[in-house]
C-alpha cells in the first residue's frame, strides 16, 4: 500500500478481498490511514468488500502496462485461446479446490490439493510430513485454523 501512496499522477479505488471480512476490513482502515500521512501525493480509496466478484468488477489485475508520460495504459492479452485449455485447466482446478478449501478452513482438503500439485514430488508419506512441518512453523499466523 505504501507505494500507491508516494506516486504523485494516480489515484483511486482500491477493493480488499479476503476471505476473512474482519481482516480485509483492518487492513481498509490501514490502507486509509495513509492518506492522512504528510508523504502521502496520492488519494486511495481503500474499501472491504465481501466478495472476490465485488472486488474484481472492472479490475485489471497483474497485467504488464505501456507507461508513458502521464499515461498508463494497460495491454489486455484478451480470453485464453480454447487450444491452450488443457495446459492450464490442472493449475485451475487445483486454485479453485484450494479457494474452497480455505474458506473452509479445511486443514485436510488442503494437504489434499498439496499433495497433487505437479511440483510435489515426493511420496504421499513425505508430502504430509513436509505439510504438517510447514504447518508447525506458520502456525502463529493460522489460528483460524484448527490443526
């Protein structure tokens, strides 16, 4: 959020999306917080909102940009061809099973979409001990997760 503040051409709306509201809604207060600051050159307006649709509308998000001066114009690759369907939709499935699974605070159907991840290579004995490690050293951070 810093960053956004320090830029001196552009400002507007930023949509928070978390799954958890409460979190989303804390950092909206951060997030406006900076416009108070006396570094602060541009004005962001920081807004919670519910849903990752909500958040998205009209969104452009992590696209390469042509800037020039005093213009920022984004370049749309457009819909992803049909002919490339099946490189991409094993990586689509495993986000959309590991979105539902956060939002269910499912520790288990997490390991699930780990464990067949392409880059997991080791045996499903391994891959657990290696989940549950990582568990152990993040779990300061995961306490809306019971495990």
């Amino acid at each position: 959020m810093s960053e956004l503040v320090l830029q001196n051409q552009v400002s507007g709306d930023v949509y928070l999306y978390d799954i958890d509201l409460d979190a989303a809604k804390k950092n909206e207060i951060i997030g406006n917080k900076f416009n108070d600051s006396k570094d602060c050159n541009a004005k962001w307006n920081y807004k919670a909102v519910e849903t990752i649709g909500e958040a998205l509308k009209g969104a452009v998000v992590e696209t390469n940009v042509i800037f020039r001066t005093g213009n920022i114009k984004p370049v749309l690759a457009g819909p992803i061809p049909k002919e490339i369907y099946p490189l991409v939709s094993r990586v689509c499935g495993e986000q959309e099973a590991l979105n539902e699974a956060i939002a269910e605070r499912d520790v288990e159907k997490i390991f699930e979409v780990f464990s067949n991840d392409a880059l997991v290579t080791c045996n499903l004995k391994d891959a657990r001990k290696l989940f549950e490690e990582m568990l152990e050293n993040t779990k300061e951070y995961l306490t809306m997760y019971k495990f």
